[in-house]
C-alpha cells in the first residue's frame, strides 16, 4: 500500500528525511543528523595538513553516515512500514563534487589517498578556483558566446568544471586516478541505486550542461589545456537525467540497510534550493521564491529563455519540466549578520541578552525596530562575500557610509539587513528589466520563517507584498514530490504542487511610508553599486591586490 | 623677586596651571581640576529643557571655580611666594564664547536668563549654527573674497559669528539684553585684570578679525540680518589686544580671590592648541606642529601669508609676533577611536581588558599591531565628525570599506588609526601643494606622548620623522611663556621659545617598506576622497537630508 513519498534533503552541515503522506499531502514525520566533520577547513585531519585559504572539504562517509540514521529514524517515527514507501527523492548542495573509482568509491576512502586533500569533496564554497573560472570565462567569452548568456555573463569558482581542473593542475594523481567526478547528490544517488546517473538541474546549473547542446565542445577543454583532452568521456560520462524523472531503482544492497524494500523508484538528484519551488506549492511562471537563510536563492520559472546579465543561470526543465528556471542569489545574508554578532557586538548588548536568555540577534532587531528607515543616516552595501548577482564578482568587498561618532551597532546591524534587502530589489529589477516578469513574491527558509522585522523591511524596501511560509520542512517536502513524480504515483510537479500542504503563510504588505524613504535609499545603493562595482574606479580590488601581496 | 610665570590653561573639560622656573625654563608645579558640569548636552540642569541635537554649553561659574583651586593650589605646591610671580598668560579652547552685561557678569548668572540656553557659553563644539554659517559663506564669498581666502573658503559653524547670529534669530531678547559676546578666554582675562579686552589669537581665527582690515564691513552684516546692524559697535566693542602683549594687570579683588600680589600683568588670551607651539620649543617658520588628542590640530608658521584653500585660518602675529600662523584640523581622531570602543568592542575583547587590568584601547592595538600595512584589505575615510581640512564640510560621515565576513574587530580599529594618518598627510600635502613649507614635524599632545603605535603609522603614512613631545604640560608651559613676554621679563617668544625645556622627545622614523604599501592606500585614500567630498555624486549629504526628512 503506497502511502508516503520519501524527501531527503542534504543540506551545507546536516541531512534531513521526511516522508510525506500522499493523501493529505502533509509531512508525516522528519529526522535530521548533522555531517560528523561538519566543513573541513583548515586542518585535514587525516593528515594534519593545513589547508589554504577558501578550501572547503567534506569527507563523503558523513553522508552516508546520516543517510543511514534518518531514514530508519523517519520510519520509525512515522510509524511506516517499509512497502508503504512509494518514491525517493534527493536533494543536495550544488557544486558540491567529488573524485570517484570505476565501482563509486570515493578516491578519499582509499589508503593512498586518505592524505590528499584534492581526493576529498569539495564543498560549494570552496573558493580555491578563482584562476580556472577566469581563464574558463574568458575563453568562453571568445568561444562560446551563447553558452555564457544562460550564465549570466561568466563562469563561477564554485562549479564543478574549475574544480575539476583544478585538481587537475595540482593533483594530477587524483585526476589520473579518478574515474568520474560528479556531484555529491549524484553519487548518494548511485549509492542507492547501484547505477552511476547525473541529475540535470545540477549539471544545468553548475556543469555547463545543456539540454539540447550537451556539455560544451571537447575543443573548449583543450583549449583550455591540453591535458583536460578526453575529459567529457573519462570522467564526466554517465546519463544526464531529467528532474522529476527515475534515475533507477533501490538497490537491494541499500535496501537492506536502510530498512526499505528493493525496487522503489529513485528520482534523479536535485539542487536544494530548486525543489522548494514545488515544495512552496508553486509550479508555474510568473512567481519569484526566495529562499531566505545564510544567503538568498531566487528562482523564476518562465515559459521563454531570456538572456539576463549576472544571474547564476537559467536551465530548461531543471526545476519543472516544460519551464526555463531561472536562479540569481545573494551569497551573504544571515552569514553578514552572524559576521556583525561575531565581530562587533558590544559588551552591553551581549550581557543584555544573556540576562534575557534571548538571541543576540533579537537583542539587536528589538533596538534596530525602534528606528525610522533612513534615520540613522547610513547604507551599506552587502558584498561582504563579494557579488553573486548581478555583479557576479568575487573580489568585491563590503562598504558601510554615512557614519558618525552617534552612529550605533542596532543602527549598523539595522544598516546590513536593508543591505541585502537592497540587493534582493536590485536582482527583482534586473529580471524585470530582462524579460522575466513575475507578480507575486513567496520566501521561504529558516529567515522567512522566523525573522519578521527582516521581511517587513524586504516588503518595505521592494514595495511588493511578500508571502512569507513559516514551514521549515518545504525544501525536504520538495524533494519527496520529485519522488512522488519519478514514481509515477502523481502525475506531474503541477499536480504534486497542489497536493501539497505548506502550511501557515504571513503576509507582509509594503508600507507605503517607508517605500517612499526606501526608494531613496535605493537610488544611493544602486549609485555605490555601480560606483564602486561596474564602471567606477576599482578601489575593492586594489585593495584586495594589495592585501595579497601584503599576505606575501 | 620675579622667578616664576603663571600658565593658565583652559581645555574642553577642565582647567591647569603651571608655574615655569624663569631661571631653568623646567615646571616647578601643576595643578588641574575639571568643570563641575563638564559639558551640557541633552539637557539643561537649570530647567530640565531638552537640548536639541548638536547643542553643547557650558556653565562660566565652572571656570571661575576651577580657577580659585588650582592657582593657590598651584602656589602652595610649589612653595613660591605670592611676589615671585613675574606674569600670567592664559589660553582657552577657542569658539567656546558667551554673552555678558557691561560689567562681565555672564548673562546666565541672571535669575531671569538662568533658564535660556542661549544665556550660556556655546561650546567649540555646539554645532547648530550651521545654516547661519552656510549663508555667511555664500555672503562672503560675493562681498568679501579676500577674507575667505584667509579662512581656507568658507566660514565654520563653530565661530562666534554664526553663534551670535544664531542667539539673534533663536532669542533675541539674550541679544537685547546682552552688552558683549566675547570668548570665554577673553572673559576669564577680563575676570583678572577688570578690563575687557579680545585677544587677537582668537578674534583673528574665530570672529573674522585682521590686523589690516579688522572686522568685516558693518554692511556684511546688515546684509544678512538687518537686526545685526551697529553688531560691531553693540557687542563686539572692546580693543583687540595682540598676542604676547598685555591685557591688562591682576586687579585687586583678583589677587585677593586667588592668592597672588596685586599688579601682575596678564597677557591677551590665547587659543589654547597655539601656545604649544612655543611650548614646544619652536617659534619661526618651516616646522610643524600637530597637536593631538580627541582631535588634531596643525600649525605652521610662515614668513609670508599665502590663500591655502581648506584651512582653518591664516592670521597674522598671532602665535608669535612676525609670522603668520597657518592652522589646519582634523576633528575626529581621538574621538573616533573612542566612538569605536564605545560603541563596537565585541564583549571578548572587553573581557580581556578588565582580566588583564589594561585599557580597552591597548587590547585592540595589541591585536592591530600584528598585522601588516594593507592586511586586512580595509580602507576607512575618517568623516566621522564631517572634516575640517582640507574640505571644510561637517555634513560629509564616515566610511569603511573592503569588508568581508574575515574582518575583525582589530582590524577595523587598526583602520580607523590609518585612516586619521591619511587624513594628517592630505593636510601636509595640501600645505606644501600652496607654497606653506616645512621640513620637519612635530607632534605633542595626550596621543603623542602615550601612543606609540599610532606614531609610528604617522610614521609610516606620511613617509616623515615625527618628534614626539612625551611632555603633557606643554600647553600650559606655552601659556606661562606668553604671560612672561606680556610681562617683559622675557624680551620676545623666541627667546621664550629657547628657554623652556620640552623634555624627552622620541623620533618615529618611518619603515620605508610600510611606506610603500601605505602609498598604495593613501592613492585610494585620495581618490575616495575626492570622490566622495569633492567632485564626485554627494551621496553623503542626500543621506544626511533624507536623515533630517525622516527624523521629522
């Protein structure tokens, strides 16, 4: 009797199950279990080796650590017995990639490799890469002209291809040694299926993929250097899979240790940001999601390909299928508030709120609310890990102007969360300005949930009513709809986006006042941001080449 | 018989008095004591009247007290004998003025203005004159060019001008009843001697007085305000007394109230920043002399008077008779460094500081010191309080930029220290770009003589030698200097500029490697600087203004 769909849901630091219950459309029961190494910075443990600056690894067996814990757990807690499963779905991180053998053991797992750290996953935000992406940008600038406007104009340091020649330049052991290198939700797909596949959201997203193209031309890798010759064949083969589709079935071996019954249909892996579109019960054109936590993820769907300037990509049924998705996004936004906690919280406050026993970040928004927008007489602009859109631009810093010796920390914290709400307006009117419309704005993720001082700001500062769901659990429940759909137990995402319950929704209407100010406000962000990030002088990235040769 | 010279010393908050050995030129005694009510802002004590933003007054009955405990203090320290002294010379913070009746009695001692705010002394830095000030520079600069010139531009909200305008249009009846606004030196040399007179120093810096032309035309005032009309005459009568010279003679009721022998001539009051310069040993031209604390403040001597535009005057005899006597300032230095503490010491840092039982300040310098010029990527421009030079605009703030979610506490402090030191060496450049010269640097003040850190970035930013004076009694010395050439037992002030002994000095050479990374710096230093206060978009008064809109 089929009777849930299972999500799994891998996110930076910790895995996720739910099973959602396909008559009610309601989340039955979840597990969550953090990555034993959590990110691997600094040291590898394996060796004590210091790791240099931007690297970012994981060690794959946490994965399958956590695989193993929660879904005996979400059974458990459900209740469910192991027939009553109807489909897998999985989500992970995207970019998020690792070197492999010929049977799917991780080059890491190996004695000869256990030292080496290029033979580890390297997580999305290993930044270590900046030169391949570069290089990549430019000759595909020349080259390849149509592939770079589905990218938004370049290439990133954090997707699968600079890494991949990364490891290349300095490890050659570990290229010659792997025998596909692949995304990290891929290879716990293959875990469970036995059969190596490639979901194509990913590799739409972050591998150069393309439906109708394929990868870009083995002449563009040689060009690249020499040594990358044959590399589409020797280590990125397998099928690219079709979201939403089977990528295979449950293998008896994972079958048995996860307490399921062999053959249930398992979907091709997902990014995480993107099933929450259907998670959010959305699953047609004309609706922005945001998904809202450590940085900001917006997605759009739309019937036509536009090329628009500085979103991270825009990949043909990546998401929904019949629909080109589109993604921009903010890469600091809860990491910009808990770097102001961290850094720059006063003595008094922290105290204040330790006497209280309530966050140090409600201690700040509880002052920061008394304030007027434009009250204190400062902007910021929040490229405190540099620019993902619409700059794209990694080497962009943070800027705080309009100081005093009156100025306060509520009212610089106050400052940085306007920040990011100036730079989510400016990716909304980069769309508009491009093609891709939309009426309506959801958010979702842990800051729509729990953060309504935040949202009212983001509704003030972009005059548009913004639906807030307070469900945490959307982008898991996403995952098991693409279960569901590959399953063949729902039709569609359409029909899986409206069977879906997700929950309790505020609304945050724009406050007609503050808008006024806000747009004020605006007009001198966007002046800063193309002062200081497109046609002015490039004060930020002397300033970083002085840094680096000062680091000397 | 004459040994001794009395110094009388009156700073922001508190007042000293020194007596200078005439034989050794060494200090045989220091007395000090702070103004009872310190500075009044946020309310007055009176009526319990909200003060509004950018008021700062003072109680002249505090100076008065501070004066009858620290002469006799002083005395009885040194033992010396009511007759031994030879002179008495005073300075004062300058701009810092009041309304008086015929016979010096403060209006605010008048139970019937004892409640009227603008019955007390304006502090330097009561800053709410600005709109009297803005249009007395726009009057000026048609009428009077020649006198702009000397005021590096533009005239400055701190002056007595815009205060007694400002005092005319918020209170007449204080204008009514008053018979002279004067500097609170002036009146405290008045309270010595029994006769009213202005001493050139600060009537020549701060009431737009020169030795050839005087005040400015009768008609410049009419033409602002026609109740200004015979303001010369009415409230600014009184002879201008040059610096050096006598005011006066200690009055009877004087020499009883503080101890001393009746007779004792008082030299004119000075500006309390100039007399360091013979205090600190120099009296003719090519040296400057950076006083610095909670701001900082430049002074060159020149044998030829030249326009330097963003100075805060140039006038003629003041400092030492023969010269003219070019000052610059920075009005945030100290004072941004403290905002800092204040306002961001992340409560670990705190914490260590009270464990270790030092200052909070030399927890972070501790931190600082271990990075390298250019390290931390950062770049701040030091506006916190507007600037003074070289662009004379207290509507510009503050700003950093080259934030990253790496930054640290230390090295935004460490940022903040370069950012003054950028700041000194525009006002140097500027000083040399109009023909003032001078080929050494000399540095005195709380900060010199117990910052060493800071020194050496001054060091370093400025590619100069600073000597730095370790003696903190060096304005009052320079007071005492004046009182002993008034009083003709010392023929002039370089022969007074000879004698003083200024103590352990330490020279700070400058690392020529930290050198040429702080070159790079201070170029973008320069180009944020015009950018943002000159020439370039004035994105930091539209905030400012929508500040002032949405604080309605």
């Amino acid at each position: 009797m089929a009777q849930f769909t299972l999500g799994l849901d891998f996110g930076s630091l910790s895995g996720r199950a739910v099973l959602l219950d396909l008559a009610s459309g309601t989340v039955a029961a979840v597990a969550e279990a953090p990555y034993k190494h959590g990110f691997i910075k600094g040291e590898l443990p394996a060796s004590g080796e210091r790791l240099p600056h931007g690297w970012s690894l994981q060690d794959p067996a946490d994965y399958l650590a956590v695989l193993e814990q929660i879904v005996p757990q979400v059974l458990r807690r459900a209740a469910a017995q192991p027939g009553s499963i109807a489909g897998i779905g999985l989500d992970f991180t995207a970019a998020t990639v690792l070197p492999v053998q010929k049977d799917g053991t991780p080059l890491c797992f190996l004695p000869g490799f256990r030292q080496e750290k290029h033979a580890y996953v390297k997580v999305w935000q290993h930044h270590a890469a900046q030169a391949e992406a570069l290089a990549m940008t430019r000759a595909a600038r020349q080259e390849l002209p149509g592939l770079l406007e589905r990218y938004g104009g370049s290439i990133s340091a954090e997707w699968l291809m600079p890494k991949l020649w990364q490891t290349l330049k300095e490890a050659p052991a570990v290229y010659e040694a792997m025998d596909h290198y692949l995304e990290a939700g891929d290879w716990l797909v293959w875990q469970l299926t036995g059969q190596l596949t490639r979901g194509s959201c990913a590799a739409g997203y972050k591998a150069l993929w393309n439906k109708q193209a394929g990868y870009p031309p083995a002449s563009y890798f040689t060009g690249l250097d020499s040594r990358l010759a044959g590399v589409l064949d020797k280590k990125l083969a397998g099928p690219v899979c079709p979201s939403a589709s089977r990528a295979g079935r449950l293998s008896r071996q994972a079958a048995a240790r996860l307490g399921l019954k062999e053959g249930i249909p398992v979907a091709a892996a997902m990014v995480d940001a993107h099933v929450a579109v259907p998670g959010a019960g959305i699953s047609g054109a004309g609706q922005m999601l945001i998904i809202m936590g450590t940085s900001n993820c917006h997605l759009v769907l739309a019937e036509e390909e536009a090329s628009v300037p500085g979103i991270c990509g825009v990949v043909e049924d990546a998401v929904v299928p019949g629909y080109f998705a589109y993604e921009a996004g903010q890469n600091c936004v809860g990491d910009l508030f808990d770097w102001f906690i961290r850094n720059l919280l006063p003595a008094g406050l922290k105290e204040q709120a330790r006497r209280e026993n309530v966050s140090e970040h409600l201690i700040l928004r509880r002052l920061a609310r008394e304030l007027k927008p434009g009250q204190s007489g400062l902007l910021a602009l929040d490229w405190w890990n540099g620019n993902r859109s619409i700059l794209n631009d990694a080497d962009l810093s943070g800027l705080i102007l309009g100081l005093t010796t009156s100025s306060t920390a509520a009212e610089i914290y106050r400052a940085l969360l306007e920040a990011t709400a100036f730079g989510t307006k400016k990716i909304m009117e980069n769309f508009l300005d491009h093609g891709v419309g939309f009426d309506s704005v959801t958010a979702c993720g842990g800051i729509a949930a729990k953060d309504p001082f935040l949202l009212q700001i983001y509704a003030d500062v972009t005059g548009r009513p913004i639906r807030a769901l307070q469900n945490s659990q959307l982008v898991a429940t996403g995952a098991a709809l693409y279960g569901a759909v590959a399953a063949g137990v729902l039709p569609d995402l359409t029909a899986a986006s409206q069977l879906v319950q997700t929950g309790e929704a505020v609304l945050y209407q724009p406050d007609t006042a503050n808008s006024l100010i806000y747009d004020k406000l605006y007009a001198e962000y966007c002046l800063l941001h193309d002062l200081l990030g497109k046609e002015g002088p490039a004060v930020m990235k002397r300033l970083l080449a002085i840094r680096q040769e000062s680091s000397l």
